[in-house]
C-alpha cells in the first residue's frame, strides 16, 4: 500500500492549461476515484501520476517521495487501460508474465503471482487463449490481472469498464470493489459514470475543466454538495433546479417564491442573502412526491411516464415552464397530460446562490 499526494500539479499543453494546481491526498489502501465529464482532465492527471505524462509543474509524491522525474517504471504503479492494451499473440500466461519477464524475475516467482492472478480472478481456465478468444469481461480481467501480478504500490484505472455491456459493468463493479478490499492497494479510478463512483468509491474527486470541484465520499457529495455543479452531476437522475427568488432569510432558514409553488421554507442558513436574491432550489426526484393534500403542493403536467416496474418516473412541467423529474415508487397509474399535484420535502432541499449556482448555501443539521 502507498499514499499519493498531489501538490499543486499543473498540465500545459502549449499555452493551453488543461490542469489548474491539483491538490489531492490519497491515504494508504483508500478507492480514489476521479469523475468529471468528458474533456474535464480526469485521464490527463492519471497519466500524470501514471509518468506518461510530464508535469508543468506542481509536485506528485508517492509516500512521501517525489516522483515528478521518475519514468513510468519507476514508480511501482500499475495502470489498468480502457482499450485493455493486451498483447493480441499472445496468450493469456504470456500477457500476464511479460512484465515480470522483462523484470527478470526467477521463472519460479513468474508462476506463483501468474497462477494467484489466475485464481484471484477465476481465469485459469483462459491461461492458454489469445485475446480474440475472450469475451470483452474476460479480457477486462486479464488486463487486471497484468496489473496484480506485478504488485503495485498503487493501481490505476482509467475507465476500464465503458467498453462493457451494462450487466457485464454492474457484475465488474462488484468484482472491483472485491479486489480492492481482499489486495488492501491504493487505488485511483478514473470514470466519466458518477454510478460507478457512487457504488466503488471510498472518496470522488469531481472534476470540471481542469479543477477540483469537491472531494468528500460518495454520501458527503449527495447529501452536501458545495455547488450546482456537483449537485447536479452526483444522482441519477440529475436534481430538479428551480429558479426563485428569497423572501426572507436568517441563520435559521430560508423562505424562498418560486413560479407556480406556494413559498417554500428551505433548511439552510440564509444569514448572507438577501430578501429578493435571485438563487436556484435543488431537489432530487426521489425528494418529491405526489401528494394532493400536502399544503405546499404545486401543480405539474405530465409530459411523460417511465414504468420501471419497481419504480417509475414522471417527467413534469409546472405552470411557469420549469421543468421537474419525480421519483414514484411502485408503478403508477398517471399518465401523459396529467395533472399531478406535487409536495416537496423541504428539508431534503438545495439552494444555490447567483446564476451559476456557485456556492451552495450550508444546509442546516
């Protein structure tokens, strides 16, 4: 096992800076995974610890010791690829000892962590194929096993699962999470999926355009996001936004209007707005309900239904034009065009300051 810290890193590339002064702590044995959208520098600043990308400048140490001029062989990292990298000649033993090989390891070393990688990831009975004869699952794991024979100090993942079917994800995920705790390694995992982070993740790093917008676990983020950004981007589905504006606010909550719903009392401390501020409310969909009699109801339309059987989902307007995604549990019975009334739970809310939504006002405990 091994730390990682990251100290303000830069990446260049040219004038264009795509990395903007990373700081980051990974602790011994910790699931770090990064997420962010496509394009936000989450795979830059991998290949960046991985040492096969040279850093502008910053400084990434690993237990305390700096790497920034240390090849990518040097560093006792293992990186897992999306595209699995296996050698297509080969068969699954060679591509699991070639590493080891080249390391000159005693060919009786080569075949002990070869056949613990094998049993580890139930694929002995692979050790003699070549790559075209596996399934996309099972070359996913001759690629981990590549990574586990060599005994990393650190493994790195770099959205090893999105060439997966979605079945095949989920079982990956769960077999993932199960390397982790039976190795006990430092790992950072890259992925644009916030689910695979939400279910594999000690703590997320959630990345936008070269900045680290939160760190926290996957519940900190879902529970207290610092902005719009992550709120939105943590959950599936997405959080309603709703444009409003404060009637009141004090350090013991906030009262705000919003088109179409009666004002709405938010668990949040107010004490730095203003009466009239313009802010958004964040609600998740499973935060709402419909209700008919609850007092601060509001009336929605209907513009579509998904029934997924143990849960469905209504996609509503409110008069005003705004938009709201409802979580109902069970199956329903409403249909497109109806009329719902819809209650909110306002001490589940958000609310966000200026139009950007940046910062999120601290929920009340």
């Amino acid at each position: 096992m091994a730390t990682l810290e990251l100290d303000r890193v830069v990446k260049r590339f040219g004038d264009a800076e795509v990395v903007h002064g990373v700081d980051l702590r990974a602790k011994h044995g910790e699931f770090c995974v990064f997420v962010g959208p496509s394009g936000c520098g989450k795979s830059t600043l991998l290949r960046m610890i991985a040492g096969l990308e040279d850093i502008s400048s910053g400084e990434i140490r690993i237990d305390g010791q700096r790497v920034n001029e240390l090849g990518a062989a040097q560093r006792g990292l293992a990186m897992v690829f999306q595209s699995y990298a296996l050698y297509p000649h080969m068969t699954v033993w060679q591509n699991l000892a070639f590493g080891l090989e080249n390391m000159k390891m005693r060919r009786a070393d080569i075949e002990e962590r070869v056949r613990a990688a094998a049993r580890m990831l139930q694929i002995e009975e692979l050790l003699g194929r070549r790559p075209r004869q596996l399934s996309g699952g099972q070359r996913q794991r001759v690629a981990i096993g590549r990574a586990v024979v060599r005994e990393p100090r650190i493994f790195l993942f770099d959205e090893p699962l999105s060439n997966l079917d979605a079945e095949l994800r989920v079982q990956m995920r769960i077999e993932l999470s199960n390397l982790h705790e039976r190795l006990g390694n430092t790992m950072v995992y890259v992925t644009h999926d916030q689910v695979e982070a939400m279910t594999m993740a000690d703590r997320i790093v959630v990345l936008r355009q070269g900045n680290v917008e939160q760190v926290g676990t996957p519940l900190e983020l879902y529970n207290r996001p610092a902005n719009r950004f992550v709120a939105g981007f943590i959950g599936s589905p997405r959080m309603n936004f709703l444009d409003g504006r404060i009637l009141q606010a004090d350090a013991s909550g906030v009262l705000i209007e919003i088109p179409g719903v009666p004002p709405l009392a938010v668990a949040a401390d107010g004490s730095g707005c203003r009466v009239g501020e313009r802010v958004a409310l964040g609600v998740r969909p499973e935060h709402m309900r419909v209700d008919g009699g609850h007092a601060n109801a509001a009336e929605a339309r209907v513009g579509a239904t998904e029934q997924l059987g143990s849960d469905s989902y209504l996609y509503c307007e409110l008069a005003q034009g705004q938009k709201l995604t409802i979580h109902h549990p069970g199956q329903t019975g409403i249909q497109r065009q109806d009329v719902v009334r819809v209650a909110f739970d306002p001490s589940a809310c958000h609310l966000f300051q200026s139009a950007d939504g940046e910062p999120a006002l601290p929920r009340l405990s």
